[in-house]
C-alpha cells in the first residue's frame, strides 16, 4: 500500500473560485476515469462542472479547494442527500484529491 504524501506546510482551504473549474475537473475526471467512486464512467466536462458548482453554491452550501504553491490540490462540496421530504435537512459532502506521493 502506497505511503500517503504529507501535507504541502502551505496548504489552506478555502472557497472555490471561476478559475479553479479547469483543476477541479481534470482532479475529478482522474477519479472517473481511475477510480470507482463517483459512479460515472465518463468524464463530465468542464461546463458540466461548473453548472454543479454553481448548483451547489445556489443553495447556499459550500465548495472549498485545497491549495497549496497557488495549485488547486483537491476540492470538496456539500449537496442535499437526496429529493425526498425526510430528508429534506440531511446534505452529504464529497471530496476528490489530486496529489501524491512520489
């Protein structure tokens, strides 16, 4: 099993902005492509992530990137769970990353 990396010493966390979008989506489609989380077996475009975020950001929840050096090193957001009335108050959060170890 491979060693995670340690944390970059600048890291910060913070809202995500316009011009994260091209990051988010190349971290997001790696997972797609490479992984077995998200469900989808074809990358969503660039436009398709922005139309989740700015779903995301419409109902007030958060969409926060790490940082680190001015590089956007993963993200992470919070959606409503899903569209039924008993769960109307629960939200689930999803993150992806982008760095390792070498």
């Amino acid at each position: 099993m491979p060693v995670p990396a340690p944390l970059p010493s600048d890291l910060r966390i913070r809202p995500s902005r316009d011009a994260d979008l091209p990051a988010i989506t190349a971290i997001y489609a790696h997972h797609v492509l490479h992984g077995t989380g998200t469900f989808e077996t074809t990358p969503p475009t660039e436009a398709e992530m922005a139309q989740r975020r700015a779903d995301v950001a419409a109902r007030g929840l958060p969409y926060l990137v790490a940082e680190a050096e001015g590089r956007v090193l993963g993200f992470a957001y919070c959606q409503w769970f899903k569209p039924r009335p008993a769960r109307s108050a629960l939200a689930a959060g999803s993150s992806a990353a982008g760095w390792t170890s070498c």
